[in-house]
C-alpha cells in the first residue's frame, strides 16, 4: 500500500501483492486490527535489511 509491505510479504510468501492487499484491507474493515499488524511487518522489513 504506502509502505512497500505487500510487495515485500509477496517476495517472501507464494502469495500476489493484490491478494496481501485484499487481506489487509479487510483485516482493517473487518477485525481492525490490519493497520498494527501492517506497521508491525514494517518495522519487521526495515529492521530485515
């Protein structure tokens, strides 16, 4: 979405960006809870490198 985390999960998953967005999308709609689990696989990405 904004951060690169979909394309990031995607290179490290067998799942497409869009499905990982589709996902997060509705965890947030849904549950509420994709816009924590986004910034906690940020932080997991940036530390990554």
């Amino acid at each position: 979405m904004i951060l690169g985390v979909c394309e990031w999960l995607s290179t490290k998953t067998n799942f497409q960006a869009k499905e990982i967005r589709v996902f997060f999308v509705l965890a947030v709609l849904l549950a509420g809870f994709g816009v924590g689990l986004y910034l906690i696989l940020f932080l997991v990405k940036v530390l990554s490198n």
